[in-house]
C-alpha cells in the first residue's frame, strides 16, 4: 500500500486542477501544512477533504450546490497561515477544514471570526485555540491537550512511577503546551521528573540534550513536539546505546515516525483519539480508502468528519450564512464518520474517551488501552 503523502498527492494532480468553480458551485476549503517538516499531516488532510467533498457531491452536494475544493498551505507557520486566512476570506468561503499546528489555528481564527468563516479545525489540540477564541465561528473535532497531558501524566506516574521521568518539548504552541499539561499531571501524582528542558523545532542535531538525558539516567523521556524531532531524539539516544522509551502525543500518528526511527523505534508510546478507523461508523469509509491505496491513519477522518459537520449544520440552518450555521454547531448533535459529538460553548467537541495509549512496534501502531 502507497504512503498516505504520495497516495494523495497523485489524487491531487487531479484534484488541485478540478475545473473552474460553476456559478452555483461553493468553494470551500481545508488547510494545513501542505509543504514543510509537518506536510505528512496535510497529506493527511487533503485524503479527508478531497474524500469529503466527492462523496458530498456525489449525494447532491450542500443545499443541492455543488462544492468545490481550495487548499490552503500554511507549513505550520504563524504568519503564513494568517495570510491563507487573509485569502480564503478573499474568495468568501463560508467553511475552513483547518488548520493543523495549533499555533497556525489560533492567529488565522481572528481573520474567520473577523470575516464570519466557520472554521473547524480537524487537529489544533492547544487549549488557548478554544479558551480565547476571538468569536463563536472557531471550533474542533479532535480533544484538547489538557484532556491529552492530563491522560499521559496519569499514566506515566501510574507505568513508571518507580522510574526517571524526563519532560522535553519544542517551544512550539502546541509541543510546549502538551508537555506543561503532561508534567502538570505527573507532579499532581506524586512524581517529579528529573529533567524538564527543551529543543529547537527543525534541529536535527540532538546530541546535547540526548548527553542530559544520559547523564540524568532518564529511563524514560515525555517529547511534547512533532514526529520529526521525536524520531531523531530516538536514534541518537540509540546511538548513545541509552535504552529510553520515548513517549509523546498526537503529532506521533504518522509513519513517517518509523521511516525515521526504523527497528529503533520499537515500543514508542503515543497517546491519541480512540481508533477511529475501527468504529462502525467509519467501517465503509475505511474500506473505500484501502481500496484506494490510502490508509486513512491520523487526521484523515477527522477532517472528513469536519466536513460531514458543517454540512450537516448548514442543511439544519437551511442557510449558509455563518450566523446561522453557528446557532446549529452550538446546539445540534452531529453524526460523523468518528461518531457522534455535540460541542460545548467553547467550540470543544465533547467526547466520551478523548485519549487513549498507543505502542509503536514493527513499522505501526495499536491501541494497548
């Protein structure tokens, strides 16, 4: 089975030169890091949202319009991703699947407010993405990262309560507010880690704080960061002969991991969403994918998922304007490839389980609980 980037690349060599929007039809669009160190997530986004938007029309599109797709690449800069905001607001979208580095999310969610976009971010954990939104047009379908620390510290204290825990995270909004959430869990039970420092996102060189985590004898190091880093660390802790488990969240569900770790990257622990691919909601979805030489791991379905929502919300409304889209995200109950959410005043969606641990072994992942 071909990689999900290069599954959906090829998809989009047509996709990306769909023809010109008709008068009826409505550009919607998704957005994320299309290119740069995170561009396995936006592949990951493009699979769900060119999947969203051929079934949408192939069932009589929205309020009996065809859709038609526009791809946002803000690399998971801040600044890039205001001006994707800044564009897509100029072809007066009403919807954005997007973004996915929280710390895109947060500045491009002042210009949907601004210009009345409903924006549902299929991956943007950060809990300030929601707790300061700047209007009622932001929301998400994935869990926050206090929901996500607070699970990976309880179960780092309870796993490996008898051993060093180190905290390490990448400055970035989203990796330095994952690990804070995480320690503030760990210290809550009892634990303090040995060492709590940080590395510079897109490094490549490790050595110095893999030599800290040696000489703190961490048996075990929590990276709030993305997949890229995180297999690095582990091949040069490897390569020091340290025997370290790495652990980390979401920004691990991506096989690009083990492209970079290899066999060193056996027993990585991960915490993320309950599978989704093994719900009986997404059961034909899933197989749809597969048959298509896609798998559909990490985001791929919780962005399909943001499509089905605002869909969904706009047919209820019977309108699509974003003020009165927004009155049904606030109060209806959504039905969705992930299953079934309704949101909660802050734009969160509320989930039963939100996290749960995964383990990295022979080039892929399960759920362990």
């Amino acid at each position: 089975m071909k990689t999900l980037l290069a599954a959906t690349l090829a998809a989009l060599g047509l996709s990306a030169a769909l023809a010109p929007a008709r008068a009826q039809d409505v550009t919607v669009a998704v957005a994320g890091p299309m290119t740069g160190g995170e561009a396995t997530f936006g592949a990951q986004f493009l699979a769900g949202a060119k999947a969203a938007v051929e079934d949408i029309n192939a069932a009589g599109g929205v309020m009996g319009k065809k859709i038609k797709l526009e791809i946002g690449d803000d690399a998971c800069n801040p600044t890039q991703a205001k001006a994707v905001a800044e564009k897509l607001a100029g072809l007066k979208v009403p919807f954005v699947a997007g973004h996915f580095c929280t710390g895109s999310s947060i500045p491009a969610s002042k210009v949907y407010n601004e210009e009345g976009i409903i924006q549902i971010s299929p991956a943007s954990t950060g809990t300030k993405y929601t707790d300061e939104r700047p209007g009622p047009y932001s929301f998400r379908v994935c869990g926050r990262d206090d929901q996500q620390g607070g699970v990976a510290g309880a179960y780092l204290a309870k796993n490996f309560g008898d051993k060093k825990i180190a905290i390490l995270h990448d400055k970035s909004a989203y990796g330095q507010g994952l690990a804070e959430e995480t320690k503030k869990a760990f210290n809550k039970a009892g634990k303090t880690e040995v060492l709590f420092d940080t590395v510079a996102k897109g490094e490549k060189d490790f050595s110095a704080v893999v030599s800290k985590l040696k000489q703190a004898g961490a048996d075990v190091v929590y990276y709030g960061g993305y997949h890229s880093e995180a297999g690095l660390i582990i091949k040069q802790m490897r390569a020091q002969g340290m025997k370290t488990i790495l652990v980390g969240g979401d920004a691990l569900v991506s096989a690009e991991l083990w492209q970079i770790t290899g066999d060193d990257g056996e027993g990585t622990l991960m915490t993320f969403s309950p599978d989704a691919r093994k719900l009986p909601s997404a059961a034909a979805l899933v197989a749809k994918f597969k048959a298509a030489g896609v798998e559909p791991e990490g985001y791929v379905l919780y962005t399909y998922a943001a499509f089905q929502t605002w869909k969904q919300a706009v047919e209820k409304a019977k309108s699509m304007k974003a003020e009165d889209v927004v009155k049904v995200l606030a109060s209806a109950e959504f039905d969705t490839a992930i299953g079934k959410y309704k949101f909660d005043k802050k734009g969160d969606p509320i989930l039963e389980d939100p996290y749960t641990f995964y383990r990295w072994s022979k080039g892929t992942y399960a759920q362990i609980n």
